[in-house]
C-alpha cells in the first residue's frame, strides 16, 4: 500500500475455494495469471481466465469462486486506486455510464499487462525510487485503457455509515475498537450509530469480524506470514481463536487458502 496512490497484492490460492458475500469496498482491477475466477451478485455472473482481467466496481459484494489452472495454481494480482486519483481523473471523448457491477476484459494484450506492471511497481517503490506524481500518473494510465474498453468508475461520493465503518475499520485493523470510539471518530452517538447501523441492515459485531477476515484472507492470499503473525496482524491474540472464527466466516479453515503442501511447511 502506498497513500494517495493505492494498493496491490498478488494472490496465490493451492486450492480450489468458493468466498460467499466477500465485500469489494473499492474499485479494483484483477488480472488473471493462472487458473480461473468467477463472481456472482445478484442475478448477474462474470467469468475470466489466465490472461484475461476484470473491473469490479466498488461497495458491492459478490459471491467468488478461485479455481485453479491445470498446474494446481490459482494467481492473480490485484489493483486498487486511491481515491484522490479516481476523484481528479475526467475520461475524455467518452459518455460510458458508471460501471455497475463488473466488466471483464477478454484476452488482455502487452500493452496492458505493461501498464499494469507499471502501475505495480510504483505501489511498491518509495517516493525516492519513483516520486509521487509520477506514481499517481502509473495508476491514472490504467483508468485510461480502461476508458478505451467503456469502463469507467463512479467518482467518490457521500457512503453509507456502514462503508464508512468499514473503512475506518480497515485503516487500523488490528485495534482494539470499541462501539464508543467508533461513533466518537464518525461524529456521532453510540445510539445513533446503532440505529443507523441496524437501519442498513448490519451490527458493529459482524462488521469487525467481517473487515478483519476479509483481511486476513488476503493476507493468507498475498503473502508467506504464518497462520499465526495474521492472526495478530488482525487484531486475534490466540491463532485458535482466529482459525475457528475464520471458518465460521468462509467454510473452511485458513490454512485451506495454501493447500496442504503450503500449510504444512
């Protein structure tokens, strides 16, 4: 993650797994190395392959399907914009609505995958390495090829309590958060953070359960920490604790994202 640039992550699955309900809070761009992913929300249902991506528009949630590639290998690297880029960036010559939902792009070219790299890589370098303007312009160039395939994202706008929760949860993850601290940093009382909570369908509770594993799958996901460094790195201090709260989130235990080879190592 770099602030006011975005975020990226390359996810590697050794197992073929279903996500029920998995969040998606911002736009994001995927890119298929290996293997195949499909998501479904609502009635609608998007598929790609190695070497194909996907656009998904943000505060929606779909359910998610990683399988994995001939090899035994699901791989894919992810995109995510900070929002300061999509709020400035203006599409020329183009009228494409919003995207709603996802829109996948077929068969992706070097040109793209390029830029994409690009755009990587100024996510990971320092301001020395690659000076912020120069990384902010990376990550514009991919909104641009995607306004060339009619994709473009809403610009950020008033959200509802609960996105706005979820984000203030994600920005400090492993806190120890309280229901009177919360409402205190969103300006509100604790009642009245319960009611509109309760009105949008949604409890403190399952929120920061929800932030914290989703976060933890991509952990599992992206990097090579131990079962027991994510638990903390999510706020968890027993690992058990963490593993049997995981797999009542998403139906199978944490090490299942690696595989048994990876997991047993």
């Amino acid at each position: 993650m770099r602030p006011g640039v975005g975020l990226t992550a390359n996810v590697v699955q050794r197992s073929a797994l279903r996500f029920s309900n998995v969040v998606v809070d911002s736009p994001a761009l995927i890119v298929l190395r290996h293997g195949a992913k499909s998501l479904q929300s609502g009635g609608r249902r998007w598929a790609v392959h190695g070497g194909d991506a996907i656009a998904i528009a943000g505060g929606q949630s779909f359910d998610v399907w990683n399988r994995l590639s001939g090899d035994g290998l699901f791989e894919a690297r992810w995109v995510v914009w900070d929002p300061s880029i999509l709020e400035r960036y203006e599409p020329q010559g183009r009228s494409a609505r919003p995207l709603a939902g996802a829109a996948a792009l077929k068969g992706v070219g070097a040109e793209f995958a390029g830029a994409v790299d690009r755009a990587v890589a100024a996510v990971a370098c320092t301001a020395e390495v690659v000076p912020d303007d120069v990384a902010r312009h990376r990550l514009a160039e991919l909104l641009v090829w995607l306004a060339a395939a009619n994709i473009r994202f809403s610009r950020p706008r008033a959200t509802s309590v609960v996105s706005r929760l979820r984000a203030l949860l994600a920005a400090s993850i492993s806190e120890a958060w309280t229901m009177p601290e919360v409402a205190a940093r969103l300006a509100m009382s604790e009642a009245t953070l319960r009611r509109r909570l309760r009105a949008e369908g949604a409890s403190f509770n399952e929120l920061l359960a929800d932030v914290r594993m989703s976060f933890a799958m991509t952990l599992l996901q992206s990097t090579d920490r131990s079962v027991a460094h994510i638990a903390s790195d999510v706020g968890y201090e027993s690992a058990s604790r963490f593993a049997i709260r995981f797999r009542e989130r998403f139906g199978f235990a944490p090490t299942a994202i690696r595989g048994h080879r990876r997991s047993s190592a």
